[in-house]
C-alpha cells in the first residue's frame, strides 16, 4: 500500500501517530477516503461510510480506511477527522501528490485496494453506499474478494 500512499509512513489515530504498516496490519482491504468538511456530498457520505466501516469490522478487523483531507487547514482537518472511526494522513503531508496519483477530480472518493495494493476500484463509494442501504455489507466484501 505505500505505492498507493507515496510519502506516508506514519498515519493518524485518535492517540496519535503510528506507522502505516502497523495500521494495516490483519486487515484485507484498504480504501483512501479523500474529503473535506466544507463538501456537502462528503458530509452526507461520511456517516454512511462510517456506519459501512464498523458493520464490516464488527467481527474483526477486515477493512481500513485511510482518510486524505481537501481542507484548506489544520484546524478544519482536526475537527471533520474527530467525526471519523479511522485513520488519516497527516495534514502537512503532500495531499496533492497522493490526489495526482488517484486522479481526483472531485470529492468524496473512495478509491480501494486488497491489502497487497491490488487495485478493486477506482470509486468505491456507489458500493459502499448501495451495500449500508441494503444491509449487504458482507455482500460488497465478498465480492471484493474475487
């Protein structure tokens, strides 16, 4: 996944700073959550990918999400991450690389990866949003899977 996170070596936690790695560690899949707190369609999907990360990680840990902020300060990151149940990129680290990378061109995106970097897609954000409506998150890992 470091390809995927060019620069990243420590990511956020609620207690602090720890390495990427470690972060990642057990889980099957990693999805990066580019968002801000000033977009209204990130502010609508949040909660829903929020309610999506602990159905599928209430049984153990399966899926990380690794959240790139698009706002304009620290202050506006620290307060949108305090809503979330994941791990962020520290603000002061290059975001536009890893956005360059991705190809963002709009927010929120949510592309997602196996563990090993294997790209599933580009924009996982229907299926997470179609999978927490229906009650079929198991369903969206399963086929993730494949």
């Amino acid at each position: 996944m470091q390809a995927q996170l060019p620069g990243i070596v420590n990511v956020m936690t609620k207690d602090g700073e720890i390495p990427l790695t470690q972060a990642l560690e057990g889980v099957e899949f990693v999805a990066i959550y580019f968002s801000a707190h000033w977009c209204p369609p990130c502010r609508n999907f949040t909660p829903v990918l929020s309610s999506f990360y602990e159905e599928v990680n209430k049984d153990g840990k399966k899926m990380e999400i690794i959240f790139v902020s698009s706002d304009q300060d620290d202050a506006a990151f620290k307060d949108y991450f305090g809503s979330m149940p994941w791990k962020a990129c520290p603000f002061e680290v290059d975001r536009a690389a890893i956005k360059t990378l991705h190809g963002v061109q709009g927010i929120p995106m949510l592309p997602l990866f196996k563990v090993d970097g294997t790209k599933i897609s580009d924009n996982a954000r229907g299926e997470v949003s179609q999978g927490q409506s229906e009650g079929k998150q198991g369903d969206c890992l399963a086929s993730w899977r494949k």
